[in-house]
C-alpha cells in the first residue's frame, strides 16, 4: 500500500478575499495551526522523503512550517505553479461578503463551487496579470490565466499530479504535498471520479493532513482527514462563513 499526504495552506492573511493567485501570506493562526498539524503526523510516525507545494507563499509556508513540527526541514522540496490555486480573475482582492451584495448569492456560489464557470477575467494590462511575475516567467502566453474554473485547475494539477507525483510514489517516496482549496478539489475529483455536481459539494479544511491511500496498482483505495469529523467540520464551517457578513 502506498500513501499521499496533501495539506490545505493555513489560514491567510486574507480569509474573506478572494486570493486566488495573489501572494499572500499565512496568518500567525495559520502557521501556528500548521505546526501543530506537523507535529501530530510526527506522533502518529508519518516520515516523508520529497515535498511539494504550490510557489505561492502561503502554499511554500505551510509546507516548511509541517516540515518544521516533524524536523523534516532537510528534505528535497519542489515548487510547482500547477499546484496554485485556481486564479479568481477579477475578483482577487475583492471581499466575498460585499460580492454576494452586488452580484447575488447565486452567482458568486457559482463563481466559487461550479466547475466550469470563469469569473470575470483580468485584462492582459492588469497587474494582476501573471505576466507581471517573474515566477511565471517560463510559462507561455496560452498557459497563463486570466481568471479560471474548477476545470482549468483540473487541466493543470492533475496532468502534474499523473506525470510527476504518481511515478515518484510508485518508486515508494513518501511524499507530503501543501497545495489549496481548488487544486486539492481537482485532485479529489479525479482520484474518486466526482461528477462534476458532486465535487460543488466538496470543502476542504485548512491545515488538517489528508491522506490518500493507494493499492499496488496505485487506485485509491480510501482517504482521511487526521483530525476528528467534528474538527472538520469546525474548519469547513468557517470557510462557509467567509460569505457572510
């Protein structure tokens, strides 16, 4: 049996934003929470050999702050833009409560939880514009977002997930990945074949370690959180509230 750690960023510093690909950082509860999380899978005899996370600071924070609570700080680590968080277009910066006011819960529900439907898109003169970051240098033009849905995440975190995760797991690295709330949804959605109404429905916590297990022909088998079903539900509740005013 083979299994993959995945861990949703703390708590940022913007937790009633939409953030998307805006580099912001974690919040001094995020990365104490972070460190607890890493110290329990230090408890419980978790080890890991290569990490991953997203380049955007909260992604990289999270993981270096579990690797700390384990003393894992030496291990091999990679940073992947497939890994980011789906790019909110012209909603990053913009209070959620305050675009549930002018736009209506409905749509915002849908800008946040459907699979297939952008947000309004940035201009290619907007600042926010990913060819303004140098660590987005590499890319080209077709591969950088202008504001994205749930399905353009899937188009780029599950290929790396496939490409370059799975042959390193099926070599038997212990692997622990800090990703956020959208591309962890992408990978949820392809390891358990969510339809595309049912991966809506799908929340994932802040901090807590998810961990996937997998057979000898690396299908997944089953996956858990490492907290109790009412911590869970404490974490994902407060995400639900982050509409509200």
């Amino acid at each position: 049996m083979y299994k993959v750690v995945i861990v949703r960023h703390g708590l940022s510093l913007w937790p009633d934003r939409f953030t998307g690909w805006t580099d912001i950082d974690l919040a001094p509860i995020g990365l104490e929470e972070t460190f607890k999380y890493g110290k329990k899978l230090k408890e419980l005899g978790y080890t890991f050999d290569l990490g991953f996370a997203s380049v955007l600071k909260r992604g990289i924070k999270t993981l270096w702050k579990v690797l700390d609570g384990m003393d894992l700080n030496w291990i091999p680590l990679t940073y992947a833009w497939q890994l980011n968080e789906r790019h909110y277009g012209a909603l990053q910066g913009l209070n959620k409560a305050e675009t549930v006011e002018k736009y209506g819960k409905e749509q915002v529900q849908l800008w946040r939880r459907s699979y297939d439907v952008r947000p309004p898109q940035i201009e290619l003169d907007d600042p926010q514009h990913p060819s303004n970051d140098p660590r987005y240098a590499t890319l080209k033009a077709d591969e950088l977002p202008r504001g994205e849905c749930l399905k353009d995440t899937y188009n780029r975190a599950v290929p790396y997930w496939n490409n370059v995760i799975m042959p390193l797991v099926k070599q038997g690295k212990k692997i622990i990945i800090s990703a956020h709330g959208n591309s962890i949804r992408a990978i949820m959605k392809h390891l358990d074949g969510l339809s595309e109404e049912a991966i809506m429905k799908v929340n994932i916590p802040y901090c807590i370690p998810l961990v996937y297990e997998f057979d000898e022909n690396l299908k997944p088998i089953r996956h858990y959180y490492l907290a109790t079903d009412e911590e869970v539900q404490r974490v994902i509740d407060g995400i639900k509230n982050q509409v509200k005013k």
